[in-house]
C-alpha cells in the first residue's frame, strides 16, 4: 500500500486504463481519417472499402461527405452505391 491508502496494483490497472483508452482514441480517429481519404482513392477497391466503412458512421459530416464523394465519382456502380447510402444515412438522421 502507498502512503495516500491506494494499493500500487489498483495504481496501474487506472494507469493502465487511461493509457488504453488514449491510445484506442488515437486509432479510431486514425481510422476516421484514412476512410476518409480513401473515399476519393484511385484504387476502386479502397473506395468500396470506405463505403463500407462509413455506412457505420451516420451523421451530418458522413452525409455532406458522400455527397462530395456522389459529384466526384466516376464509375456507376459505386455511385450508386454511394447515393444508396447516403439515401439511408438522411432516412436515418430524420
């Protein structure tokens, strides 16, 4: 036991907790940020993957997203995609 009344192993397990949780949020905000710019990569592949990514994202920032992404592409299959979703995430935010 320390001299505060906290036991040394309950010391690290919170030391050990916070420290996960900041490296976690490091990575998903990683992970937020390469979706988003594989969105507009020029492997189609990568884009799909991204697609599918952000259908587990809803908000108003994904929507404007796909939006861009529905102008900018150019291939029918994954606009289609794009404009299926994006139909789904503004049916979802009303």
């Amino acid at each position: 036991m320390r001299d505060d009344g906290i036991p040394r192993g309950a010391s690290l397990a919170a030391l050990g907790f916070v420290g996960g949780l900041a490296v976690g949020l490091v990575a998903w905000t990683s992970q937020v940020e390469r979706s988003r710019r594989e969105l507009f990569s020029h492997s189609p592949l990568r884009r799909l993957a991204a697609l599918g990514y952000l259908r587990g994202q809803p908000g108003a920032a994904t929507c404007r997203l796909l939006r861009e992404y529905v102008r900018w592409e150019s291939r029918p299959l994954l606009r289609r995609r794009a404009e299926l979703l994006l139909a789904q995430l503004a049916h979802d935010l009303d």
